[in-house]
C-alpha cells in the first residue's frame, strides 16, 4: 500500500493529513478556507504539493467535503460552503493534481474513520459550521439510492415549540432545517446576536457564570436531543459517535443521555453516545482512507 493523503475541505479550515504505507499518521497541517472556488481549488492543491514534498513520495488524494458528489452529473451539491454547488470539484481537483481523487461527504469520512470496525449499526454526526451525517452497517457505510443518507442536517428541526417556529431560513431553500439550529455560527448567534460565528469560547464563558451563554448551551443540547431523538426513533442505532468542532463541548456527553429519552417512542434508551476518538481530525483521516 502506497501513501495516502486525505483532505478535509471544511467550512473555516482546510486540514491535510498523510498517513505511510503501514497506515500510520505522519503528517497534519491546517489553514483557513479561502472564500472561493478558484482560491479552494489553489490551497488544497498547495497544500497535497507541501505535504508530498514533506514526506518524500506521491499519494493517493482522499477529500471531505461538506456536500456531496451527484451521481448523475459529477457536480457538487448539497455542500454548506455554498460556492462549491453546482461544480465538477472532483475533475477540476484530479486534472490539477495529475491524478484520480475520492470525495466523500466529511460525515462519510468521519463514519469510516471512527466505525468501520464496528460491528453494527452506528450514525456519525457531524457539528461543525455545518451539520451533516452518516449511516454504518457491519462496519460498511450506507450511502443510500440517492446517496444521501443520514443527511439529518436538512430535515426539520422535530418538535419546534411556537417561538421557534418556523425556523431561520436555510441556504437550501427551505427553513427550519436542523442545520439552522445546531451549528457552530447558529449557536454563536443566539449567544451573541446576528454575524457572531465563533462559538469555540461559550462553554468557558458558561462556567464562569456567564448566563447568557448558558442559556444559549442550553438550548442547543435540548434541541440537538431532539434531533437524535428523531433519528433514533428511525434507525435506532448500536450507537451514536459525534464529531466536528462543537462535538469537543463536554457537556453533551452529560446532557444528551438525559434529554434524549424524553421523545424517543420507547420505554428504555441505552444508545452511548460518544466522541470522535481522532477529535475534529477524524474526518480528515477517513478522508485518507477513502483509498
């Protein structure tokens, strides 16, 4: 086996990862994502060129990106960095590099990444600048007809009391969508108000007792049992693994058990509910393994 290279092309980061013939993790390196398609196209190719040149050998290219790839025309959709919609990433990417790439959704990376050992079912959320998902059966992901499965994101926030609904307009067209609610600029709003998108610093603000931002945690781990709640009344899954940079907030791990079982149509709920065990890396690693 041959290096590998994986790309994780996020909403705020770019993250290049390169792991050796024996799969060991050699190389990680982060910049900013470039506001445009051209700009992106130019730093994730810099970016394959430093890390080869780093560790001596060419390498296959994995990407996650935060949409997916149409099977029917090769065009990105779907994707939350919205400049991407509509473009051929992958054949623009393979002719700028000289060779054939893999895109997955980053939801997909972080699945296979963090479950392709894992026996049974499990559902990989993604909570980052975006919110996004993925399905693992007897380890394999489950990318669905249409492949868009487990793309929770875009469903409806389930349960909206009256002073959410109907829910912020989404970029796709509709409103409500889970998405609105969960992710990192959308929890940085309702702490902040309208164009805070950082909410990296609202757990420590919360435990120095700031009420504003523990009101805003509050109400995003309520929600976010909502949307599991949905998902496990739907899948019922072995286990639910998050990841993306909210997922690194500790109080879900406490609230969520708890919250959960309040709109799930059972008597018992047991699903573990855990970390991402490569943190907010997991996504690019999967990426890597995507050959």
């Amino acid at each position: 086996m041959s290096w590998r290279i994986g790309i994780d092309l996020g909403g705020t980061k770019v993250e290049v990862a390169a792991l050796d013939p024996g799969g060991t993790l050699r190389l990680r390196r982060r910049l900013p994502t470039p506001p445009d398609y051209a700009a992106t196209i130019a730093r994730i190719a810099e970016m394959v060129a430093a890390a080869e040149a780093e560790i001596g050998a060419q390498a296959s290219i994995g990407i996650g990106i935060p949409g997916s790839e149409s099977p029917a025309t090769g065009l990105i959709r779907g994707a939350n960095s919205t400049f991407l919609n509509g473009r051929p990433l992958g054949a623009d990417l393979a002719a700028r590099l000289g060779r054939p790439v893999r895109l997955s959704n980053d939801a997909n990376c972080l699945a296979l990444s963090e479950l392709h050992d894992h026996p049974g079912t499990g559902f990989a959320v993604i909570l980052g600048t975006g919110v996004g998902g993925a399905l693992v059966a007897g380890g394999r992901l489950v990318e669905g007809r249409n492949r868009v499965a487990g793309e929770w994101g875009h469903n409806p926030l389930p349960w909206m009391t009256e002073a959410e609904h109907p829910g912020p307009a989404c970029w796709c067209g509709q409103r409500g969508c889970i998405e609105t609610f969960l992710c990192g600029p959308a929890l940085a709003a309702d702490a902040d108000g309208p164009g805070a998108r950082d909410a990296s610093g609202l757990p420590a603000r919360a435990a120095a007792g700031e009420a504003r931002a523990q009101a805003a945690l509050d109400r995003h781990v309520e929600r976010l049992a909502r949307a599991l709640a949905s998902v496990v009344n739907l899948l019922d899954p072995d286990v639910i693994l998050l990841g993306g940079g909210l997922s690194n907030m500790a109080h879900l791990y406490e609230a969520l058990p708890r919250l959960i079982p309040r709109h799930v149509f059972s008597d018992t709920f047991a699903t573990p509910i855990r970390a991402a065990r490569q943190g907010d890396s997991s996504g690019v690693l999967g990426a890597a393994r995507l050959w």
